[in-house]
C-alpha cells in the first residue's frame, strides 16, 4: 500500500555543515562533520549496486576508478574536494568518487542490461519577474528519490577561497545537487536519460552541478556545462536574481550535445523527459518514469503556462490569451504546486510504497523553494503536503 500525504513520516531536519577555505580543506571540514551521513551514504550505494546490478563493491569502485582523471581534468579542484571529503570520513577516495559518478555507472550499467536503476524523478520549475507578484525570480524543485538519503541529506553552507560562496542542499559526500550562490545564480535539476547514457568516462553529472554553483556569472555557468565532455544525460534549470534563466537539456558529449531552452510566457516547467525539439536520440527516461509528462501536465495546469503540442511536449504556444498572460503568482503558488497528489503516488509529491524493501521505496526527499531576488531559500524537510518550508539562513550570499 501507498503512503497517503496524511500518513507521510514527520523528517528530521536536515543537517548544515559549514566550510571554507580551500577545496582540499573544505572538503575535510565537510566530511568531518558529515561523517556518518557520509559513510551512510556510500553503505546505501553499495546496497542499492548489489540488489538492482548484482554487483559487489569492488566492482564499483572499478567501474568509477576512471573517472577521477577526468575530473581532474576537467577541474581539479573538485577531485582535491572528493579526496578532502574522504579523509575527513575516514574513507578511501574511492568511495566517496563513487558516489559522486553513481549516476554514469548506474545508468550505464542499465544500458548495457545489468542493472534496472531506481526511479529519479525531480519536478522543478522558474517563475519570471513579469508573472510573479512582487515582480521577483522564483525557482523551485521537489527532489524525489531513495527513501534511504532522507537520512543522508545535507545543507552544506561554503565559502570557497577561490569563487562565490554557495548553499547547497545533497546527499552527504556529494559535491553538489540544488543550490544557490552568492552570484545571485539559482541552481534545481532533473534526471533525464537517452540512449547514449552507457556510462564511458567523462565530466560527471554531480560535478556539471558544482560547475553551475561555482559560476561568477550566468555565462560562465552555461559555458561550464558546455566545457569537456559530459559523460552522462541531465537536465540543468538555471536562473538568477537578475531575471535571467535558462533551461539544458543535455546528453554525453560536449558543448553541441545539448538544447538550450529560455523562458515562454514567463517561466520554465521541467520533469524528467526530453521536452525541447529537435532532440535526436531516443528518450529512455520515459521507460523508467512514464508519470514524468503527467507530472508536467499538473504542473503546467496549477501554474499557468499554456498547453503545447502533445507530441513533443513542448514548441509553440497554444490556447487562451489568458492563459499566456496570467500573473500575480508567488511562493505561495509553488508550493501549492509541489504538494500536488495528481496522479497518487507517482504525483509532483511522490510517495513511497511501503510494502517494497527499503532500497525500493521512492519518493519526494525534499522540496526547495528560492527567491532568486533576494537570495532567499526555504526547505521543506520531507514531502511538502505535510512538511512546513523552513527559511534557512542565507545571510553568507549577501555579504
């Protein structure tokens, strides 16, 4: 049987670690006081390596091995993170690489019929200063994933020697997810995957999300994903305080291997498929998630953003006039949106099955809201149709 909103967990809240200095160190700091999230972290990887793929950790750690010098590569300072994160656990290296390219791997391994990967589904969503009330940026996402990382989950507040601090909210021992930088730069993203996902070496996907997050400027966020080569599939929805936005839909490979998307109509909308024309490969995240267009379908219809072609998910505006120009909307909206049970359990707020095995419960974890304008963030510590948003402190972005 499904979990009902009424019948969600209370969720403790999410723990803040707070680091500086250099990568090297801040990742120490990071994985000192993260310690048991971490090693928490790479015991539930290990767990869900063996019960969907078969594998044992050794052969984890082999298939991830060749990732670290593309990182490094690619920047090294995110590799000196990953290896500050391990000595501050008291892990080798390798474990906390492997759960920061667990994505390539798992996806990879399902590509070449190992492994049947858990369901990643992410609603996410921008609202732009012309159709919000107090004329701000709002940029949203429900994380849904694991049962297992709402015991893993971490806030992690940095300020980096080298670029703009940043307040990110992942699972321990990663080095990044959604967030918000001290640029002004809003960061959510969405799982999706083609049929070119077969898990061959290249930049990661959680290290594509600290690119974003280490950006100055908005161009140098979209030009960090444009440089090396990607290695895997995701959606990157990205926007800040000045009205700025865009939406990546990408695939492995480099900078051509991508559609990049800008509002319509005052706002992006995104699940967990491809939604751009034009995209020339086959979209394989609609086997695993095919609620990811009914999800969009409610998303769309609670806010506001007109109907499109039905065949492609996305192309030219149709419908009323009305719906084009609706305004007026705000946080409150959103969340509304995000605690939507349309499609029950696999609504915009997931839920879980509890008769599965715990390494087979899926869900929303967390539900993040931001005001972009005002470097503002708020969290909802479990689904939002049960869990308050808390604001949490930001004041570090605005110094």
């Amino acid at each position: 049987m499904t979990q009902t909103g009424a019948q969600a967990e209370t969720q403790a809240e999410t723990p803040t670690i707070r680091v500086t200095g250099s990568a090297r160190e801040r990742g120490r700091q990071y994985g000192e006081q993260a310690r048991e999230r971490v090693r928490r972290s790479v015991a539930l990887y290990e767990e869900v390596f063996a019960d969907y793929a078969g594998w044992s950790w050794e052969r984890v750690r082999a298939e991830c091995a060749p990732f670290g010098p593309r990182i490094a590569e690619f920047d090294r300072r995110s590799l000196e993170e990953i290896g500050g994160i391990a000595a501050g656990a008291g892990l080798p290296e390798i474990d906390v690489l492997a759960i920061n390219v667990r994505t390539e791997v798992m996806f990879g391994a399902a590509a070449r019929g190992d492994a049947r990967p858990p369901r990643d589904g992410c609603s996410a969503v921008v609202l732009m200063p012309q159709i919000t009330a107090d004329g701000h940026t709002l940029l949203a996402q429900n994380w849904d994933w694991i049962e297992g990382t709402r015991q893993t989950a971490v806030i992690v507040e940095a300020r980096p020697d080298d670029g703009p601090a940043y307040i990110a909210i992942m699972e321990a021992g990663l080095l990044a997810k959604m967030g918000l930088s001290a640029a002004g730069i809003g960061l959510t993203t969405n799982t999706i995957i083609s049929d070119l996902d077969r898990g061959g070496p290249g930049v990661p996907y959680h290290v594509c999300l600290r690119s974003v997050l280490s950006a100055p400027t908005m161009a140098d966020a979209l030009g960090g994903l444009m440089r090396g080569r990607r290695s895997s599939s995701a959606n990157y929805l990205v926007a800040s305080h000045d009205g700025l936005a865009f939406d990546a839909e990408t695939w492995p490979g480099g900078g051509s291997c991508m559609t990049i998307g800008v509002p319509a109509a005052g706002r992006i909308l995104h699940t967990n498929h491809f939604i751009a024309p034009g995209f020339p490969h086959c979209d394989r995240g609609l086997e695993l998630m095919p609620d990811s267009p009914l999800r969009l379908q409610r998303l769309r219809a609670l806010l506001g953003e007109p109907p499109t072609d039905a065949s492609s998910g996305a192309g030219r505006p149709a419908g009323r006039a009305a719906d084009v120009e609706r305004t007026g909307l705000g946080r409150a909206d959103i969340e509304a949106a995000l605690g939507d049970h349309a499609g029950h359990p696999w609504g915009v707020c997931n839920h879980p099955d509890l008769t599965q095995v715990p390494v087979h419960q899926e869900g929303t974890i967390l539900s993040v809201v931001m005001d972009l304008t005002e470097r503002r963030l708020w969290l909802a510590d479990g689904n939002p149709c049960t869990t308050p948003y808390r604001e949490l402190d930001t004041s570090l972005l605005r110094v």
